[in-house]
C-alpha cells in the first residue's frame, strides 16, 4: 500500500443475522476447465443458502463450492474471504 494511499469510509448497520462478506477477485475469477470464472451470478445465487448459519460454516461452504466449481484445476489466484455475523 502506498502511504499516501486515501480510501472513503462507509458505514452500514448489520442487524442481528446479518452477515457481511468481503472477499478477493480470486473468488468471482476462480476458473474451471472451461475457463468460465465462478462469477457473480453464482456468488449472487449461493449467498442466500447461507441464512441461518455461522460464519465458519458460511465461509467454509463458500469455499467448498469454489473448489467444486474449479474441480482439478489449480488456483489460477489467492483466494481471501472475511465473514462477519451479528449474533447480538
């Protein structure tokens, strides 16, 4: 990061539940055989079957489903998620 580096802030209200997700382009840019990315559509489509679990197991289902959809390609890039969840 460069020291002069400036980014806006922003603020949201997580209600109880709620979960937030901030993730890599290696995420929506992991690749198949076919070289199709995973995308946001399908990001879009697996976030609410995430309801009513905890952040691990969110996360780890997220990944699950990455690694299902690239199959035995290798990781074309890293692949970083952060999960929070409001539980009070």
């Amino acid at each position: 990061m460069s020291p002069d580096a400036c980014f806006p802030g922003q603020s949201i209200d997580l209600g109880l539940g709620d979960m937030l997700l901030a993730y890599s382009d290696g995420l929506t840019e992991a690749s198949n055989k076919h070289e199709e990315f995973y995308g946001d559509d399908r990001l879009s489509e697996l976030l609410p079957q995430l309801r009513g679990l905890s952040a691990e197991a969110a996360g780890m289902r997220i990944v699950s489903e990455i690694q299902r959809f690239i199959g035995r390609e290798p990781p074309s890039d890293d692949l970083s998620l952060i999960l929070l969840k409001r539980v009070e």
